[in-house]
C-alpha cells in the first residue's frame, strides 16, 4: 500500500519547478540569442568544430579591434606631416623673399624661431596617450625645444660658434666672418648637431625603430614614423640656425651664406616629408585591405557558427511560453497543497 501526502506532493512539486526554471534560463538564452544554450549537449562530436570557428573568430576581431587603433594614429600622423609640411613651406618662401633682399633680417630670423616652434609643437602631437613621432618610445615627447631657455641643443649650438670664431655672434667681431668661414661653420660644425649624433644627443628622445603591427594573421608592418627622418633635422637645422644668426652682428656675406644652406635644406626637407607622408599612405592602405580581407572572414566564420548552434525562433518563444505558463500552474498546486490541512475535516 502506497501512502500519499500532501508534503510529499509539495516536495514532488518543488522539484519539479526547479527543473522548470533551469529549462526556461536556457530557453530564454536560446530565444534571445538565437543559439543553442549548451553548446556541447546540443552538437555533441561537432562541438570542436564550433570551438575551433570560435576562437579564430575571436582572433580576428581582435586584429581588426587593433587596427581600427593603427588606423587613427596612421591618420593623425598624415594630418601632422601635412601641417609639418606646410610649416615647411612657408619657411621656404620667407627664405626666397630674404634671398632676394625684399625681407628684413629680423623678420627672417623671426620666421626661423616661429618655424622651430611649429616644429616642436607638431612633432610633439599625442593620441590616445601616445606620441606618433617618437618610433617605440611613446610615452616620452620626441623633440626637446629648441628654443627653451635652458635648452642643451641651443647650448651646444652657441658653444660651437664660440668654439669655431672665438666670440658671440653679437660680437662686434662677427661682422668680419666670411661666407667661406660660415660655409665651414655649417659644414663641420652645426650639420653634426642635427644631421649626426647631435641630433639625438641633444634634440630627439624618439627612436630610429618605429611600432611594427600585426595588421593580419600572417602580416605584419610599419604603423609609426620618427621624428629621426632626415627630412626633419633638415628643416630643425635650417630653422635653428636661421632663428640663431640672422639677427646677430656677422656679415652680410655671411648671412647670405645662412640662407642659401637653409633654402636648400628646407627643399630637401619638403621631399623628405613627402616622402614619408607617400609610406604612411601605403602603409594605410594595407592596413585597410587587410581589414577588409578579415571582415570577410569573420562574416564566414559567423556563418559557419550560426549553421551549427542557431536555434528555430519561433520554436523557442514557444518552448518559453510554456515553460513560463507550466512554472505559472505549478506554483499555483503548489500554494493550493499547502492550504490542504487535517484540522480543516476535524469536528
């Protein structure tokens, strides 16, 4: 003989909701995601397959993640190079108009220190935290200021005149250079400060190795540029020794000389730049083929997955409805069990 009791029919009930209610948390996942809830219950033997798409999906998404990244820096970095660029050329003009005699060397050397400062400014541009002229070495500004009072390249520069003439360029003594002496000058004396290891000594805190990315799973390039390009220091040592000089007491034959270097640094900077502005450009067009190229394969990817673990909509509203309605019901016997009680049938 089998006995019934109403604790026993709330206990049965109890388990029965609970079983319920861990069916409906997966088929309410099933129904918002449109994806089987428990991948490995529901494909069995193909789960590793599904895992396998998975996980090279994620990879992809990462490297695209990434190069969304690559792709505003290698952006910000052709606006600043257009701006260096156009820097550069409006020092060129000031130094043909001073060629010519038409400008005043005040307002030559003045283009020269606002060139310098310019540079600076340009070179010293960050995003997200990051320097893009400063090759691997992000986080510290690549360019020290020229025109800083306590600046170390401006010291050794105004050593170096000292060193080579024996007196300050606002000496009353610099009127008797030569441009054969300032040809030398800016030969052996001023081209090693910017154009050899001066340049880093004094002026540069960026590296020569720039940021390498992985721009796909089997690529990877270039995404950074230095402030060490040679078309840089051509024009930083134009401008320093236009801003230095041009004001001071030396010759006119000197300054002259002065000019003519500088025109034809300024022109090689300008392709210099070009230069590099035409590498960034390829640089971000591989960048972009290359996303494009994953965008495809994570669309594919996608699909795989979806073939494996979707789920029938409609299938799994329904199942939600009536598990929800089940649930609904149960407690309702169940509340109803509870009332059940002997003292209500004693008299």
């Amino acid at each position: 003989m089998t006995s019934v009791s109403s604790a026993a029919l709330t206990n049965a009930m109890r388990y029965q909701q609970m079983r319920m209610q861990a069916d409906l948390v997966k088929a309410t996942k099933e129904s918002s995601t449109g994806r089987v809830a428990d991948v490995g219950l529901a494909l069995g033997g193909r789960t590793a397959q599904s895992v396998t798409f998975s996980r090279d999906l994620d990879r992809l998404n990462v490297i695209v993640d990434s190069n969304g990244l690559v792709t505003a820096r290698l952006a910000s970095t052709q606006t600043s190079l257009g701006q260096l660029s156009g820097v550069a050329q409006t020092f060129l003009s000031a130094l043909t108009t001073a060629s010519s005699g038409d400008n005043s060397n005040s307002l030559t050397q003045s283009t020269g220190l606002t060139t310098l400062q310019q540079l600076t400014s340009i070179l010293n541009t960050s995003v997200n935290g990051e320097y893009l002229f400063a090759g691997t070495n992000t986080d510290v500004k690549p360019i020290n200021d020229f025109t800083a009072a306590a600046s170390p390249a401006k010291a050794a520069f105004d050593a170096s005149f000292v060193a080579k003439f024996g007196f300050t360029p606002t000496d009353p003594a610099a009127a008797n250079i030569t441009a054969a002496q300032m040809d030398d000058f800016i030969t052996n004396d001023v081209a090693p400060q910017f154009l050899g290891a001066g340049w880093q000594t004094n002026m540069s805190n960026a590296t020569d190795q720039q940021i390498v990315s992985r721009i796909a799973l089997n690529e990877t390039t270039e995404t950074s540029t230095s402030a060490n390009s040679d078309g840089i220091r051509k024009l930083a040592m134009a401008a320093a020794m236009v801003s230095s000089l041009m004001s001071s007491n030396i010759s006119r034959a000197a300054k002259d000389s002065i000019v003519t270097h500088s025109q034809t640094l300024v022109g090689e900077a300008l392709s210099g730049i070009a230069q590099v502005q035409s590498q960034t450009g390829i640089v971000q067009k591989r960048v972009s083929d290359a996303s494009d190229r994953m965008k495809t394969q994570i669309d594919l990817f996608e699909r795989h997955i979806l073939d494996l673990e979707a789920v029938d909509p409609a299938t799994a509203a329904t199942r939600v409805a009536d598990l929800t309605q089940h649930i609904e019901t149960s407690f309702a016997l169940t509340a109803r069990l509870q009332q059940l009680s002997l003292l209500n049938y004693l008299t």
